[in-house]
C-alpha cells in the first residue's frame, strides 16, 4: 500500500466488506483509519533501522 | 465470624478440606453477596441457575478425596469464554440470546476440578473497546468510585474481585484487558505466557495476540488459578509464593512511564516506591532502559485490527447493524491495513520479542506502571468514538511474555496497579515477587467500601 492511502479508497474497502457508515461514523473510522497507517509508518521505520 | 463470601481461596480451601465448611454453604454466601452488590456494580450479567447443583457435586468430590486447590470455590467467567449452559454473547447484540453448548477448554479443567462456575461477567463488547453505554448490559463500574470505568475489556471480572463479589474470575487479555482493569480497579491481573493457557472455546479477537487467564483478589490465588487451567509442562506459578525474593534482579523500567507527561505524579510516586519497598524486601533493582514502546505498540496494533476485522468478516456482512458503534468503528480501523503491512508488523515482532528478552539480560524481571493514570470517569465517554487510555501492556501480548498487573497504591481515593513482567514460564518469579509485595504493603488488602 502506499503511504497516500486515500478517503476514497479508505471508503471502497468499508463498502467491499458490506459496511455503511453514517458521516459522524465514517469520520472516526477514517481518523482511526489514518492512525494505523502512521503505525504502519512507524514499523517501517523500525525495521529500516 | 467471617462471611464466607469474603475467605480467601486457601482459607476457603481449607474449611472446605476439614468439613467446617461446605461448597453449598459457601455458594449460598457468594450468591448472596452478587445479589447485594450486582446492582451498583453491573459486574454479572448471569448468574448461573445451576450454581447450588455444581456446589453440591464439589462437596461430593471433596468427600471422596481432594482433587485440587478451587474444588467446590466460585469462580466467575469473563462473557467472552464459553460455558456449557450458560449465555454467551461477547457483551453484544450480534450473539445475543447464544447460549454455549460446551465449556471453553479453560473452563473444562476448572470443571473437571470441582470449580463452581457461578455465572459470567460482563466484558467490552467482542473485548474490542468499551464501556458503551448504548448495549443491552449496562457497563460494570469501578467499586472504588461507580462513578469512573473499571477499564476492560475484561470488565466484568475486575468489579466481581474489586467489589467482593467473588474472589477469582477468568478473563482475556490481547492489548491489556485482564491488567488494566485490575490496575484500574485494585485486584490483581496474571496475563500467562503465550499459549500456557488455552484459548479455546474464547471468542477471538486477535488470534496471535490473545492470552486467557485469572482477576483474583490476591496474588496467591492467581497463582493458584493459573495452575488450574495451565496446559502442558509449565512450572506451577504457586511454586515460590512465600519463598524470599533475596536472590531476584529486577529492572526498573522506569523511563517507559515517568518520561511520559501522560503519567500522572501518584503514579511516578507510587512506582518509586514499590521499587523501594522490593529493594527493602531485598531484591535487587537496578535502573535499566527498556527499547523503546512505540515499534511494539505499533506492531501490536496492526496485527491486532487487521486480525479483528478478519475475524468479523462474515459477521459484519450480516450484522452489522446489531454491533455498537465504537465497536463497528473500531472494527473498520482494519480496512486501513493490507497483508503486507500485517506480514511486517510480524517480521517486527520477532525482532521486537528478541529486543525485549535481551534487554533483560541480567534481570529475572521488569518493573514497570501497568496504566499510566487511573480510571477515567464515564463523564469522559460521550458513546460515539473510542477513548485510549494509556498504558504500557500490549508490548508483552506482541512478545508472549507473562505480565502481573497488582495494586501499588491510590490517587484520588481510585487505584493503582504495577506491572512485573518475566520470561517465558516464569510466572513463578512473578508470584514470588507480587506476594511479597502484597505481604510488605497494605495496598491488595483495602477494599472499596461495601
């Protein structure tokens, strides 16, 4: 994956899992979404070093 | 004379053995106490109808010869782990109205042994995040101050032990949920070593990281219960409880909590001062810095949220609208991740495992804070989004090391816990340690008021 992982994208992996969420949902899967993806940064850095 | 419901498992165990006391008597008493204390502390969310049938085979087996240390002693289960007979949901309308059809394997060895297995306790909905007040169960509050969270996920289990409901309850353990309710709530949580006790018959949340293992009131009695439900050859955890801990090398870990500005002063304080008290005991402590916790909880949460998700894929499909919505969020987290970023985070975790064991060279254990601040109070809970508290336990889920979450002292009249954490198997060296601490301090024999 790259490390622009996008809200589109973000939105068509929920959708692929059957999953719906409403606005204030969606908003806190994407800000959780995104911290992930800095955790997925951080093990990169890790094992790089 | 003693309410039953408060001796501890070795006194119980002794009345029980002599004849002075029966299992049905001392069944009776903790029936009698969840009823009286349930309703301000939400820690049960079913009491098992055949519990004074179960006392009354635990007496049989006890009069025709002792088959073990918790024969004919209540133990309370975490709603995640199944219970022939009884509900078991995982705290979430997805499984509401699932009654198990067997025994978890945890749950066969306490069975076979006589256990009385009293009812289950309330858990984080699928051990995911909580507390959500929106769920069918209400969530289980702190006994300290009903006020504030008990932490979880293994809720439930931490306020049946906190509140003197009962003195031992199973529960599960992936990121910290059986340590940081016990720290929160002022028992004691034994996370064992990876695989010392089975997980079988728990519903999963993240398969490689998942432990299953004892809330007790004191140390002893997790040791005790450990050794109950341990597969395999493992060195009993009872083994060295009361024996001197004159020959132990303990690491401070203190930099992994005192540097963070999230750790409150009570916290670095009573961290200090445990360390003090086991250098007073005649242990020795010596200052060391641990790798540091970022790559490890990082690794832990990828694994975790893409093995999460993994296993409610088909869930999700056909039930998604039963689930709260923290938990659902939470769930969607894992979309983010890839089986790449998830074949890393294990290539990490090996590395970080070794990090670990080598950074204790020279040491038999670490001492380190298990939560870095109390409980929270449900005020800050606004049941739309998900809370992280912190806290320093799914470093040694990522490693498989066994972890020993026990009270070390108060801050604002709510408790405490710290965390000892050994190698591989030697959840003896723990127990020796976390009850001569118990046995130097006054912390593990307060109670919140009843």
């Amino acid at each position: 994956m790259t490390a622009d992982f996008t809200e589109a994208e973000f939105r068509a992996r929920l959708a692929a899992l059957g999953l719906t969420l409403d606005a204030r949902a969606f908003a806190i899967a994407w800000a959780g979404a995104r911290h992930l993806r800095a955790e997925v940064a951080k093990v990169d850095a890790y094992l790089a070093s | 004379m003693t309410d039953p419901a408060d001796l501890s498992i070795p006194e119980a165990a002794a009345k029980l053995r002599s004849g002075s006391l029966t299992s049905r008597a001392l069944t009776a008493a903790v029936l009698a106490r969840i009823s009286a204390r349930n309703p301000r502390f939400h820690a049960f969310t079913h009491i098992a109808a055949d519990a004074l049938d179960q006392a009354d085979r635990a007496d049989a087996m006890l009069a025709a010869g002792d088959p073990g240390p918790l024969c004919g002693l209540p133990v309370a289960v975490k709603d995640l782990i199944d219970v022939a007979g009884q509900p078991a949901t995982s705290g979430s309308r997805v499984l509401q109205g699932r009654i198990a059809d067997t025994d978890a394997r945890a749950v066969v060895r306490l069975r076979a042994q006589g256990a009385v297995l009293i009812g289950k306790v309330a858990t984080y909905e699928f051990a995911m995040v909580g507390p959500d007040l929106s769920l069918p169960d209400p969530p289980a509050r702190n006994p300290w101050n009903p006020a504030h969270i008990t932490g979880g996920s293994s809720s439930g289990s931490a306020a049946a032990v906190a509140g003197g409901l009962v003195r031992l309850a199973i529960g599960t353990d992936t990121g910290g949920s059986i340590r940081s309710p016990a720290a929160y709530c002022g028992c004691v949580g034994l996370k064992p070593t990876r695989d010392r006790v089975s997980r079988a018959g728990a519903f999963p949340l993240s398969p490689s990281l998942d432990h299953t293992g004892p809330l007790a009131a004191t140390v002893e009695e997790a040791a005790l219960a450990l050794d109950a439900m341990s597969e395999g050859d493992w060195r009993a955890a009872s083994a060295r409880i009361g024996q001197p801990v004159t020959d132990l090398k303990i690491a401070f870990a203190r930099d992994w909590f005192a540097d963070d500005p999230q750790a409150s002063e009570s916290l670095i304080r009573a961290m200090d001062e445990a360390a003090s008290t086991l250098s007073l005991l005649g242990a020795q402590i010596t200052l060391v810095t641990l790798p540091d916790y970022a790559p490890y909880e990082a690794a832990a949460s990828i694994i975790l949220h893409a093995e999460a998700l993994e296993e409610h894929r088909a869930l999700i499909r056909d039930h998604a609208g039963d689930y709260g919505r923290p938990t659902l969020q939470c769930l969607a987290f894992g979309a983010a991740i890839d089986a790449e970023d998830v074949a890393k985070a294990r290539q990490a975790r090996t590395r970080l495992t070794a990090g670990m064991l080598l950074a204790m060279d020279g040491s038999d254990l670490i001492l380190t804070a298990t939560t870095l601040a109390p409980a929270l109070p449900f005020s800050a809970f606004d049941g739309e989004k998900a809370v992280w508290t912190p806290m320093r336990t799914i470093a040694f889920n990522l490693t498989g090391q066994p972890a020993l979450s026990m009270p070390a002292g108060f801050e604002n009249g709510l408790p405490l816990g710290l965390q000892l954490v050994g190698r591989h198997g030697d959840e003896d060296l723990l127990c020796a340690v976390g009850h001569a601490f118990e046995r130097a301090t006054d912390h593990s024999v307060l109670r919140p008021p009843p």
